[in-house]
C-alpha cells in the first residue's frame, strides 16, 4: 500500500470505511441477480431473490 493512501485510511471513520464494501456488496447481489434472470428467464422474481440469498449465505472461498 502507497504511504498516501495507508493516511488516508488512517483519517477515515470506521462509517467511512464501511461504506465501499456495503457499496460492493450490494453492486455484487444485483449482478448475481441478473446473471441469474438471464440464465433462468423462467424463474419468478421470489425465486431468483431466494436463489441469490442461498449463494450469499453459504458463499466461501
């Protein structure tokens, strides 16, 4: 990490930090949510949001 930005991340609030990652999380939910509606155009709208809860839920790396 550039010394610039380990300060700037040293003047962040915790809220401040958070945010890009809630920002993050949010973008990656809706993608999946998409991918999922154009592999499965049957699927109801219940079950594609079900489906994506499932995958964030017991995701693991």
């Amino acid at each position: 990490m550039h010394p610039e930005q380990r300060k700037a991340l040293q003047r962040m609030s915790p809220e401040e930090k958070l945010q890009p990652a809630l920002s993050l999380y949010h973008t990656a939910r809706k993608l999946k949510e998409a991918g999922l509606r154009r592999q499965h155009p049957d699927w109801s709208e219940a079950k594609i949001k079900q489906k994506v809860r499932e995958i964030f839920l017991y995701a693991h790396t």
